[in-house]
C-alpha cells in the first residue's frame, strides 16, 4: 500500500497554506478569520481551511469592492 496525498478540490489548508493561496501574510488570513469573513474549522489545536470557504470569502470581498 503506498501513502502519498491526493490533491481533490475538497482538501483542507492550513492558514499558511491559505495565506499563500491568496497571495497575503499569514495574519491577513487571521484578521479575514476574527472579523468572521473566512470560516475555518478547527481540528485539535490546528485550525483548518477548506477551499470552498476561500472561494466564498474572495466571493464576499470582490463584491464590496464592486
């Protein structure tokens, strides 16, 4: 059995992760997520972020940009 990672659209990013999908720092990520503009979930003490929830928020902030 070999172990290696898959890449389907459904996986889960750590806010680094996030961070560099969006071409921002790390605490740009933070704030989107304490003013509750990127949702997260939060998995022992790893706090994680699906790509839909980052599609959603780029959604929200480009239509206040509008």
């Amino acid at each position: 059995m070999t172990s290696h990672r898959e890449s389907p659209e459904g996986h889960l990013l750590t806010v680094q992760e996030a961070a560099d999908w969006l071409r921002v720092s790390r605490w740009s990520v933070y704030s989107l997520i304490h003013s509750n503009q990127l949702r997260t979930i939060k998995i022992g003490r790893r706090r994680l972020v699906s790509r839909d929830a980052l599609r959603q928020c780029v959604e929200h902030l480009s239509e206040g940009a509008a």
